[in-house]
C-alpha cells in the first residue's frame, strides 16, 4: 500500500510560542538530552567495567539505560531540529522509521520494568532460591523475550501504519512521529490501528503495570515481615527507585496509547511525550544513582581512573 500514500513528507508542528520561548526550550531539551546520554553511558560504563556489579538487578540496569538511550536519540535530535530550522519536515519512510524505534524503545522499557520487578520480588520474597530462579541464563531469556516481543510488537504496529493511505493534510500536530497524531491524517479506515493500539497498550502497558504491582504487593507484606530495621530500610531502599520511575513511566504512557483516534489531545500528547521520551531518560540515572550505593561507589572508581590519565 505504500505506492499509494500521496504524502511524500510531514510537517512536524512541533511547539509553538515566540522566538525568546523557542531558543528556551532549545536550551531545555539540549541540556535534557546531553544529561541523558551522559548519564545513561556513564551507568552502561560503570556496571559493566565493575565486576561487584554483575548481578541480575544491574544486568537490567545496563539494559534500562541502553533503552532510554535509544529512545532519547529517536526523538531528540529531530525536536532540536524543529525548534530551529525553519522547515519543519521528515520524509514519509523517516516518519515511518522514527516511529518504529520510539514503539519498539517504549514497549521494550515497560516489558523490561516488569522484569526488574520479577527480580525483586525474587530477591527480597525467595532469597534462598535467588541464584537459581534468576541465574545468568534466565536473565538473558527474560532479556531476549524483552527485547523480541518489543520488535515485534513495534513491527506490527509500523505495518499497519505503512497500509494506510496518507493523501490529504500533512501536518501533524507533535514534535516526532507518534501513533496517534499520524492516524488523525490517515485518508483511509484507521479502525484496525485503533483497535490495535489499544490492544498493545493493555498488553504492554496495563497487563505489566499489573503484574509490577502485584509483584510489589508481594514484596511489601514480605518487608513487613522483617525483624529487623535494617532489613526493611535496606529492602525498601532497592525497591523505591524502581517504583519512582515506573509510576511516572506508565502513567504516560497508559495516557497517551488509551486515547487515539478523535479523543486524542495534541497538546496534552505532547506534555506526557516529552516526560517519558526526554525526562524520563534523563531522570532514571539520576534515580538510580543518587540512591544506591553500590554504583555510586563504581562511578566514583571511574572518575578517579579518568582523573589519573588527565
């Protein structure tokens, strides 16, 4: 179908508002971008170079920063280009690609969140059966199922987005290619998307939202359980940056895929697109970080390395 799409290119409308707010916003998210790649390859860098690290928590660690490294680099550098270039477009295929990736990136990321939760939950609710239920070959089969079931996933989606017809309007009312937006242009049934977007939303998002919770209820009755205070601070204090950067994740995300098609709100879309494809990445290193230990200690170790050779 896609010999029939008579829209070559998209005009990203991105934000409005005056030059002053323009160049503002142009610093914001330059500045937002350049903390997440930093942070993300810093946390990348530190764990993997650290042997003490090489657990199961810090393996999905690695995997969460790469994520919002690929997220943040498929819709940034587009984001800066509309706020200042005057023509504010992107091909058909690159809307189509960028699309594909931020899908794949965030289905990826609440599949992977769902993992973390499964690897406390083991850890703090069946200790002593811990090395087993989570050895190195199950992580890397939950890692594999994370990342082949977001493919697909994202596949699907961008397939049924490539049979629509796009042959009237091209502007879309966001600052990246989002499902949403783009079925507002489609000249033909968007029916199937429709139903296929929010069948990935109730798969991806609510279903793992869920079985996150159920996995923290569990955790928290363990924790109460605990004699000791220590025990408790040290439990809660693994388990309540996970908890921070899953709440506002898919409070986001559940948002903006629950509502396409004409309920669809482009500014409000924007407002929650920016917290989990820029914030969002930007926060999880400093979440992490700030309140463990362990790989505030690794970091620091680099930084001591890094300071010898300069």
């Amino acid at each position: 179908m896609r010999n029939q799409t008579l829209v070559t290119e998209f005009v990203l409308k991105g934000f409005s508002g005056t030059a002053h707010l323009q160049v503002l916003l142009l610093v914001l998210f330059l500045s937002l971008y350049a903390v997440a790649l930093c942070g993300n390859t810093l946390i990348v860098t530190a764990i993997t170079s650290s042997s003490g690290l090489h657990t199961p928590m810090y393996f999905f660690l690695v995997n969460l920063s790469v994520l919002d490294v690929v997220c943040a680099c498929t819709v940034v550098p587009k984001l800066l280009e509309t706020l200042v270039a005057e023509k504010r477009t992107i091909s058909y295929e690159g809307c189509m690609t960028q699309m594909f990736f931020l899908s794949w990136s965030v289905a990826a990321e609440v599949l992977l969140f769902t993992a973390m939760a499964y690897d406390r939950y083991v850890a703090i609710c069946q200790p002593l059966h811990y090395s087993s239920m989570m050895s190195p070959q199950v992580c890397v089969l939950l890692a594999g199922a994370v990342w082949g079931t977001s493919v697909l996933g994202a596949g699907v989606n961008t397939f049924l987005m490539l049979q629509l017809t796009f042959c009237g309007p091209n502007v879309i009312d966001h600052f990246f290619c989002e499902i949403p937006p783009l079925l507002l242009l489609s000249c033909s049934s968007t029916y199937v998307n429709d139903i296929m977007t929010i069948v990935a939303d109730i798969f991806f998002a609510m279903l793992n939202f869920l079985l996150t919770m159920v996995s923290y209820t569990f955790i928290v009755f363990t924790i109460l359980k605990m004699r000791t205070a220590e025990g408790k601070r040290r439990a809660f204090s693994t388990c309540s940056s996970h908890l921070i950067v899953v709440t506002m994740y898919y409070s986001t995300i559940i948002y903006t895929y629950l509502n396409p098609g004409s309920s669809y709100s482009p500014e409000m879309g924007k407002i929650m697109a920016v917290l989990y494809s820029t914030v969002s990445p930007t926060l999880n290193p400093l979440i992490y970080t700030l309140r463990n230990k362990d790989v505030k200690a690794a970091l620091k170790k680099i930084f001591t390395i890094l300071a010898k050779k300069l």
